[in-house]
C-alpha cells in the first residue's frame, strides 16, 4: 500500500470552539501524525448543567499515542490551548508553541502536574520543527491574541498551509501585522490544500483594525459622568491595550478585575510583547478616588455567572459598587449560545442605574476573524489546489466551500470525524472516524454518551423520588414502603401530601404482592418505580425518575 496524507478534524469542524485537527503522512494505519490544537468549549444550562468543561473525544489519537510526533498550538485562545492540560498525559507528545502561547500552555501544564519542559518555544519562519516525515513552520499572522499564527506543513505528498484563526490587520496595536509578502512567499511554489478559518464567512464587509476603534472609545469614556467599566475577552490583549489607552486619555486610572484578565496580562509583560500598557492601581485604591477618575477592566464579557461582571451586577466586587450614572461597555462580541448572559447581567446593571453600551453599531469593537473579503483575499494569494474550511459551524463551513468555488477553487466539506485523503491530485474522504465529545465534570472526564449529563437533566426536569422498603428474613416487608422527594411539589391536585399519596399506593401494592414477587429484587424494584411514577403523575402531573432502595435483613 502506497503512504498517503491525511487531515482529519476532531473538533472544530462543525462547530465554533474544541479546535483539535490532526495531519498525518505514511501507510494507512501506520502515519506518522501532528495535531494541530487542543481546545476546549464551555458548557451551558440547558445542554450540560454542571460541566465544568468540554473537551474535544480523543479516543482515535490515545490508541495511536506511539505515532504522534508532535503538538502544535497556533495561539492562547482557552478554545484552541485550553485543553492541553487534561490531554497531555494520554498523549504524550513534545507541545510547540510561539513565547506568549508557550507560557499559557505551560500554566496549564503545571496546573496538572505536568512538566513545562514539554513546551518547547519556536520561532516563526523560516525556523522549521522536523516531526518525522513532516516539516512545520509557523506563519505569524493577525488574529484578536498575540503571535497567532497559520502553520506551513511539508510533507512528501506536497505543502498545507493551516490559517489558524485571522484577520487581515496591519494595524493590530499588540502582535503581528498582517505580513501578505509572507504568505505570497510561502505559496507561490504550489499550496496542496488551504485549510482556512471560516467564522466570519458570512459577514461580506471587510474587517476594521482594532487600531481604527481607539479613538471613538476614548471619546465615549471622556464623555461619560461616573466610573466606566468595561469588559471583552481576557485574551484580547490589543483589546485591554485600546481601552487602558483611551482610559488615560480621558484622564482614567485603570483597575484590573478577575483573575484571568490579569494573567493574560502578566503573561503579555513576562514574555515582553505587552508594552506602553498604563500603570494600573489596586481596587483599594480605586475606592479612594473620584469615580470620574476610574475605569475598570473586567472578566465576563459572555456573561459567565462567576466573572467580575457577573459580581457586579449583583452589587459588589471586591468593594467596589456600580450606580446610577456610571457606565458598563461590552467591548466584544456575544458569540452564539451566551445571549440569555449577557442580556441577563445588562438588565442587571440597568436595574442599578448603569447606563450599558454595548456594541451593536460596531463602534467599539472589531472582530479577531476574516470576514468575507479577507478569505476571498488570502485564497487569491494561496491559490491551494483545494480549499478545506474549518473553525466554524456546518452552515460556515457549507459557505466557505461555494466562496471557494465561485473564484474556481475546488473544495471539500470536511466536518468532525471525517478523514480526508489529500495524496495526489483528487482529495477523497478515505474513513470517518467516531467522534464526539468530553465533559470534565468536577475532576472526572466523562463521555457525552455515558448517560451521567443525561440523567442529571432528567432529574432537573422531572423531579426525584426515593423509595425504600425493607425486608425481613422471612422474606416480608417490615413495615410499609417511605418515601423521600427532592425537587417536587409538596402536595397535589387532591391537597393531600404527595409522599403520602405515593406511600399508599406502594403500600397496597407491597400488601397484596406474592411471595414470589417478594423474593426477586428485580422484579419488586421494577414494580415499586413504575407505581411511584404513575402515582406522582397523577397527582401532580409529573413523573419523576425514581430510585429504589431495598434492604434486606439476614
């Protein structure tokens, strides 16, 4: 069997977050393998309550750990590095990675006992990283974190060139301009495939620089009567460098709130790609001073229940209280699913009399992702012999491919699991893999398939119900079956109490029951849960799931 290359997404294909993408080149069966990002995404309450995180199925990568030459982290985003940590182990490989990501993945590492030594610090091209029968060079390109980049990927069948995520930005006011020389230099021998971030597909103006933005929030926050806070991704560091500008021009000390925004900001300085960023004073300071004289930058621009945001619009954090007259700006981007949030803390911060501004004209913010006509330009500059979108839902990736086809570029619509043979001149899809997702609940990974969210959903929604009988040596009840209920309505349709409903119902049941029944804990816990149910529905119009608990003496 002749080798071949293949590019298999794991995460990321098909939906916005838990990047992880593989390359490989070899045998069928016997590549040697890359993989491009390790990220996580967020949990919400209606889909998976009580997950801390979610992680991209690694089940395919652990079985092939002796293959794996090496991981490539294009940027710091929690959605591209966040999972790292709990993955490391299982994998096994060295992690690459540019200064500023380096020093993320390694806080990551160590949180998790890990050595950071695993981490080794690259430098963009033209330093090239061998991993067997690879050759990877990182490409610095703008994006909405410092040194992002795409990565150039050689191999025998011919060059990949993987955008990470980017924007067309030569004005980027913290990490890499757009360099088009670079990328005109690297595909102008041939470019095999263009695997290309495909967020913004649908938005057809071009991007803004985030240089353009500064001026305008300076103006608002000049304008503005009491203290203004304002929030956006932690890791936005030209963002957090725009707004503690603006702050000083408007004659504002700046204050950093929650403890992401100020590692991000720790890591930026440590690494020395963060300067001329504003001396910041403590909370205890700020309270000291006149509130025209202060603003705050804080964590929680999605609306996350535990963030600084969050804490102050309930009304205090760290000492410090919002009111009337002050001003809360959302310097970012809802992204898809965090809307209930974020209208959540903005009608909280209404109700404390702050006047919230957020971002719905696109005066105060611009995106870190390629709108339509930066992807139109980058494929115009790579001309890849095909086009593979990722970083984006199905209906992105969908419309990635016709923007390809339109200006004569074939293209291939590749979403999680699905592995694409990129050997000679016509890319097939050659197996599709099972993938799925992780929770990491609490300390525990678990899968999405094993039943544990499912349930836990089954009981916000219905109700729980215990019910225990005990058994004597005789095999008889001793006494009648009690029971116990947790998230249900104490009485029902009959004013009676609902345990004492259901109690009477087991009861009868447990009376007349046969011996027979008696002596089979299968068949009694069975029936015990199926009457408990439907005497709960009747009576309160529910039916909850049950436990069963039977003891028996001797």
């Amino acid at each position: 069997m002749s080798d071949r290359l293949i590019y298999l997404p794991l995460g990321g294909a098909g939906e916005i977050g838990m990047n992880a993408y593989v390359y490989g080149y070899g045998k069928p069966g016997k590549e040697r393998l890359i993989v491009v990002d390790l990220g996580v995404t967020f949990p919400d309450m209606d889909g998976t309550p009580g997950v801390d995180l979610i992680l991209p199925d690694i089940a395919w990568l652990r079985e092939r750990k002796a293959q794996i030459d090496g991981i490539f982290i294009t940027h710091a985003h929690e959605d591209h590095v966040g999972a790292i940590g709990h993955y490391w182990e299982q994998l096994g490989a060295p992690v690459y990675a540019r200064p500023f990501t380096a020093n993320i993945a390694r806080r990551k590492l160590d949180e998790h006992g890990h050595p950071e030594s695993v981490v080794k610090v690259v430098q963009p091209y033209p330093e090239m990283i061998a991993c067997g029968p690879m050759t990877v060079s990182y490409l610095p390109i703008s994006h909405s974190i410092p040194e992002s980049a795409g990565l150039l990927i050689d191999t025998p069948e011919g060059r990949v060139l993987h955008s990470g995520d980017f924007k067309i930005d030569e004005t980027p006011v913290v990490g890499d301009p757009w360099n088009e020389t670079l990328w005109e230099e690297v595909s102008k021998d041939g470019v095999k495939a263009l695997v290309c971030d495909s967020t913004n597909v649908f938005s057809r103006d071009p991007g803004r620089s985030e240089a353009s933005i500064g001026d305008a929030i300076a103006e608002m926050m000049k304008e503005a009567k009491g203290m203004v806070v304002a929030t956006t991704f932690a890791s936005n560091i030209a963002r957090l460098k725009t707004l503690a500008i603006a702050a000083q021009k408007a004659e504002r000390s700046v204050v950093l709130l929650g403890r992401a925004m100020r590692r991000m900001v720790e890591a930026a300085t440590d690494v020395g790609i963060l300067k001329g960023f504003p001396s910041v004073v403590s909370p205890e300071d700020a309270l000291q001073m006149p509130r025209e004289n202060v603003m705050l930058l804080v964590t929680g621009s999605q609306g996350e229940r535990r963030a600084a945001s969050a804490q102050l619009a309930q009304g205090n954090y760290m000492g410090i209280k919002l009111t009337d007259g002050d001003t809360f700006l959302f310097s970012s981007k809802t992204i898809p699913g965090n809307e209930r949030g974020v209208i959540r803390i903005m009608n909280q911060l209404s109700e404390l009399g702050v006047d919230v501004v957020d971002d719905a004209g696109g005066k105060y913010h611009v995106s870190g992702h390629a709108n339509r006509p930066d992807l139109e330009r980058l494929h115009q500059i790579v001309k890849p012999q095909v086009l593979i979108p990722m970083h984006g839902e199905h209906r992105h990736l969908r419309e990635h491919v016709k923007l390809g086809e339109a200006s004569g570029l074939s293209g291939i619509l590749a979403i999680n699991g699905m592995m694409i043979d990129l050997s000679r001149n016509q890319p097939t899809v050659t197996e599709y893999i099972e993938t799925g997702r992780t929770y990491l609940d609490g300390s525990v990974q678990v899968g999405a398939l094993d039943g544990v969210v499912r349930n836990r959903i089954r009981m916000a929604l219905n109700g729980h119900l215990i019910v225990t009988l005990i058994i004597d040596e005789n095999d008889e009840p001793l006494g009648d079956p009690w029971v116990e209920t947790n998230g249900l309505a104490e009485t029902g349709r009959n004013n009676a109490a609902l345990v004492d409903v259901v109690e009477e119902d087991l009861s009868q049941f447990v009376n007349r029951a046969d011996a027979k029944t008696l002596r089979d804990d299968v068949k009694l816990e069975k029936e015990l849960k199926s009457i408990a149910r439907r005497s709960a529905q009747a009576e309160i119009g529910k039916k909850p799931e049950v436990t069963v608990i039977v003891s028996r003496l001797g």
